[in-house]
C-alpha cells in the first residue's frame, strides 16, 4: 500500500527486530555456548562470541550422550510414524468420504472424539497396554468366558501377548493411532469433485484404483504438509519415548538423551551443575534435523500445521 | 456431506476403515476405560485384582492440598504462557503483515522455534536462566541469588513459562499470520480509501475479523499447557523447588510411575481429561457455528 508513514514504518520495523531477538538471540547464545571451553562458560557474564571449542564439545556430546544411535533411533521413529500416519490417514478419509456403509458416522465420531484424549492424560494405562498390546482382547475373551471355553477345548491356556516396550513397533504404533492427519485428508477428499469419480466410475475404475490412481497423484502436496509436520511432531516427542524405553542405550531417541547431559536430581550424577558447553553443543545436534526440516519444508509445514490442527 | 456419487461395497469401506479403529481402540479407548476403571477402584494389598471403591479416590485426590496446589499452578501456568504466547504473537503478526521491507525474513525466523524439541528448549532456557553461567549471572555477582530459579519457586515458574511461550509464540505466529493473509484486501484498501492509516485499519478491520483466529488459539494454548508442559519441566526444574513447578501432568506422572499409585493417578488423570474435553467441546462448538454463518 503507497502511504508515508515513516514514523509508523520505524515502529513497525523496532517491533519486528524485538520479535527477531526472542526468537534469535536464545537460539546464537546456545550456539555460542557451545563453542567455548567449561572454564569460560562459567565465567560471567555470558559470552557473545563464538570461541574455538565448538568441535571438541560436538564429540564429547556426542560420546557422552551415544547420540549415534539416538538420532539414528529417532531417524526410524519419526520417518516411521509420517510414512504410516499418511498411510493410515489417506485410507481411513477415503472409506469416511466415499463410501456409504452402515456404521459409518459411529466410526466417524469414534475416531474424531480421539482428538479430546491426549497422550498425557493415559499415560499409565497407555503403558500398560504397551506392555502387552494384546491385553485388551484377553480381557475382553476372559470376561466372555471364551478363554474358559478354548481351555476346554484344547486344553491349553490362551494366552495371548506382544509385549512393546523397548520395540522401535512401540515407540511408533501409539503416535500413528492419532487422528489429526485423518482429519487433514479428509478436508482435502472433501473438495475433490464429485465429477471425478463419476468419470472414474464410466471408465471402469474400482474403488481401490480411483484412489491409487486418481487420489494419490492429486493429494501431492496434502501428503508433503502432512510428513512434515508429522515428522516434527514425531521427532520432538519425550515422555512416550522415556516411558516405553526402559533400555536406554538400544532403544532411546535424540531428545530424551538430553537427559544424560544434564544431571538429574535423582539420578546417580546427584544434580549439580552440568557441563553447560557440552549440554549446549548436544542441543544443538539434536534440534538441527528438525531446524533443518521446517527450513527447508517450511511452505508445507506451515500449511500442514494450519490445516491439521481443527 | 452430501455426495451423490459414493461407493456401496461396504466390506471395502469396512477394510479401509478396519486399521484406524483397531489402533484407537487399543491405544485411545482401552487405555481410557482402565483409567477410569482404576478411577474407581482400589487395588487389594495382597494382590487379588480390585475392590470397587466407589468416588473414594476422588475424594482422597480432591481432600489432598498438594494437589490443589498442583491446579493452581497449572492454571498460572496456562494464563501465563498463553498471555505471553499469544499476545506477542499478534503484535508481531500484525506488524508483519504490513510487509514492509525484509518481512520475509522476520517471518521465517519466527517461525523457527517450533521446529525446537519443547524439552531441548526447557535445557536451553535453564541454561540462558542459570544463575551461575546465563545472562543473569552477573547480576547474582554483584547480588548473590538476585536470580536463582533452583531455589527460589517463583523463578521457576517464570523459567518454565518463557521457554514454554518461546515455542508457542512461534506456533500463534504462524496461525496469526494466516488468518491476516486470508483477510481480502480489498477491504483493506477501501478503509485507506476512506482515510484510515495502519493502525486505525489494524484495530477497526483487522483485529476483529481475527476474533474466530484468537478463540481457536485461546482454546489450543490453555489445552496444551495442561498436557504439553511435561518436557520442559522434567528437564528444566523436576517440578521443583519444593514443588514450585510441580504441574498436574507432572504430578500424574510422578504419582503414577514414581508413587506407583494408579487409583489416584488414574482419578487424577480423569480430571484432566474432563477439563480438556470441556475445552475441546467449546471450541468444537464455536468452529461448527463459525462454518454455518459463513
């Protein structure tokens, strides 16, 4: 718009470079933090300029942490759980917009209301079905008397487990169950026209075609929001992972190794005050990717994010 | 809704659907049930299974002062992050929507932090907050524990808040910006007509059509700090000083995996889940009439 404003113009622009130190400045003095030696960055006041430590801080990280295997653990999770969210989003929005069978609102509202039970708020009784998935359903037959039943039988007890704990399946499976993303395609099926299918349909394409074929190639972009954003989400989780991975070294992620960087108040370390320059320096490896990831999918994170979240 | 042309073959559509509702059942809906059937019973000392305990692990969770203690804290938790989350987001929103010069720039950087693990942010922030190396360190030089969130709780809380809204100001951000970019410009441009300057336009045009925006965000921030803060306060303050920081989430955690007392654990997490499902049933209600009159 071509108005002089030139005093509102200073404003607009002091605001705006505020706004960029909130979000800069923490992010350099990290960074700077973790270029310096452990003497200097105990001595106030905080040091503004790199120093020349940066790469003996990144390995020591790196070996105290074991950050090898944490990120690649974290690299499996969060690839894992975009690639089955837009697998199992796409074909659940598929059977809710284009097909007409009875149950389907119930299904509908089954897995809309998922959306008001986060995580946190099972955690323990999440865990516990972590622990052997198949307990639901052995509870369900030993109240029906089928478990009774099938000892008669056979003579053997059924008895049914898959335990979870410490699997890169259990890490993954819970995070896939959410239903944001169903949500995302379904928004986007929705203003597929009518017209498409109809043609389709005269051209002799069955249902499961009409999707591979016609479907997939047009939700491109919905599908690049989506990973994005699910990756992220993946990535950034803590007290699912930390739950479900009693075995720390094998199975832990990225993030919840931040904890062996910092000492915990119960932990053996006793507390105290950690080696800020080698905490920093993992901080840094461990939030690159997903930096690394927005910067680069910003378009499609931000679209994702904004579509997903209703 | 209303398709005319849909496909009939139930047993598809069935198969299709079969995978998501397995996966909610198991991991949403039985977790749910147990939790509440925890809610309201007791396990026997000797072992034995449970013993139905009617509303009594509500009534010990209710009578507890620390957990009255915990909501408090919640709640402070939540009007204060989402106060600063979202008001600086606005602020910045609305002076990058005027897109001078290098918007795009101020843009991409704030939106940045989300990409930002919330526990990696908590250990960033307790470092830039720590008393013996951050920022405030040569305050605490010239006046010793002019600043020190490990002992003082009310330190703590302002730790845990800002590195909290530091991630959510980049989240608000970017739906704020959004919701000001779908705004048409033509309604901009025929208020300039009319002789309004920026901020005039900002207040009389663009801050109210950004009311629905606002809700919504109101409702996501308040719902996330009860259930999203659990990262940062483990890594940050342990729920400490003398339980300074100690939120519901965390004392669900604490009760439950540490305290191994599901019964109140459970009753506690029945609470919460209550009070997001409230917050969600609003705000669902507020979008569906949002759509209808548009």
């Amino acid at each position: 718009m071509i108005e002089r404003t030139p005093v509102l113009n200073f404003v607009t622009h002091a605001v705006l470079l505020v706004g960029l130190a909130i979000a800069f400045v923490p992010m350099w003095l990290v960074f700077v933090a973790a270029t310096l030696s452990l003497q200097e960055i105990n001595t106030p006041p905080i040091s503004l300029l790199p120093g020349s430590h940066l790469w003996e801080n990144l390995a020591e990280a790196w070996a105290r942490a074991d950050l090898g295997v944490k990120l690649t653990n974290s690299l499996i999770m969060s690839v894992a759980v975009a690639a089955g969210k837009i697998a199992l989003a796409s074909i659940t929005a598929f059977a809710l917009v284009f097909f007409r069978f009875p149950g389907r609102m119930a299904a509908f509202w089954l897995i809309f209301i998922t959306l008001m039970l986060p995580l946190e708020v099972r955690i323990v009784p999440t865990y516990a079905v972590a622990a052997n998935v198949f307990s639901p359903y052995q509870t369900i037959l030993d109240v029906t008397g089928f478990s009774w039943l099938w000892q008669q039988l056979t003579g053997t007890e059924l008895a049914l487990e898959w335990n979870l704990l410490n699997s890169y399946t259990g890490l993954i499976l819970p995070l896939v169950a959410t239903a944001t993303g169903t949500f995302l395609y379904r928004q986007f099926f929705l203003t597929v026209p009518e017209e498409l299918m109809e043609a389709a349909k005269m051209d002799g394409a069955g249902p499961l075609r009409f999707f591979r074929e016609i479907l997939m190639p047009l939700s491109i972009t919905n599908m690049a929001a989506l990973f994005t954003i699910m990756f992220i989400y993946a990535w950034n989780q803590y007290l699912w992972p930390l739950l479900i991975t009693t075995d720390r070294t094998h199975r832990g992620t990225a993030v919840m190794a931040l904890r062996q960087l910092i000492p915990m108040s119960g932990d053996s370390t006793g507390g105290g005050v950690p080696d800020w320059n080698v905490a920093m320096a993992g901080c840094l490896i461990v939030v690159a990717p997903a930096l690394l990831v927005v910067a680069l999918m910003q378009r499609f994170f931000v679209r994702g994010l904004i579509a997903s979240d209703k | 809704m209303d398709r005319r042309a849909v496909y009939k073959t139930a047993w598809i559509g069935g198969l299709l659907l079969a995978p998501q509702l397995l996966l909610v059942f198991t991991f949403f809906y039985w977790p749910t049930g147990a939790a509440l059937f925890w809610a309201f019973t007791l396990e026997r000392p000797w072992g034995g299974g449970n013993e139905f305990a009617g509303l009594d692990n509500f009534r010990m969770v209710f009578s507890d002062t620390a957990y009255w203690g915990a909501v408090w804290r919640s709640m402070v938790f939540a009007l204060g992050s989402t106060a600063l989350a979202m008001g600086l987001a606005l602020l910045f929103a609305l002076f990058c929507d005027r897109q001078l010069r290098g918007y795009k720039a101020y843009q991409t950087m704030l939106i940045w932090p989300y990409a930002v693990a919330a526990p990696a942010a908590g250990v960033a922030f307790r470092f830039l907050f720590a008393p013996e190396a951050g920022v405030f360190a040569a305050l605490n030089k010239i006046h010793p524990d002019f600043w020190n969130p490990s002992v003082n709780g009310f330190h703590a809380m302002i730790l845990i808040v800002v590195a909290y809204s530091w991630k959510y100001l980049a989240y608000n951000f970017i739906f704020f910006l959004a919701a000001l970019q779908s705004i048409p410009r033509a309604l901009i441009e025929a208020s300039a007509m009319d002789g309004s300057g920026p901020l005039r336009r900002m207040w009389d045009i663009q801050l109210p059509l950004l009311a629905p925006t606002m809700f919504f965000l109101l409702v996501i921030n308040i719902t996330d700090s009860f259930v999203d803060s659990f990262g940062i306060i483990d890594l940050t303050t342990h729920g400490g000083p003398s339980k300074a920081t100690t939120l519901m989430v965390y004392k669900i955690y604490f009760d439950g995996f540490k305290g191994l007392d599901y019964s109140g654990a459970a009753a506690q997490s029945i609470v919460l889940m209550l009070l997001v499902m409230a917050l969600t049933f609003v705000q669902f209600r507020f979008i569906e009439r949002r759509v209808h009159y548009r």
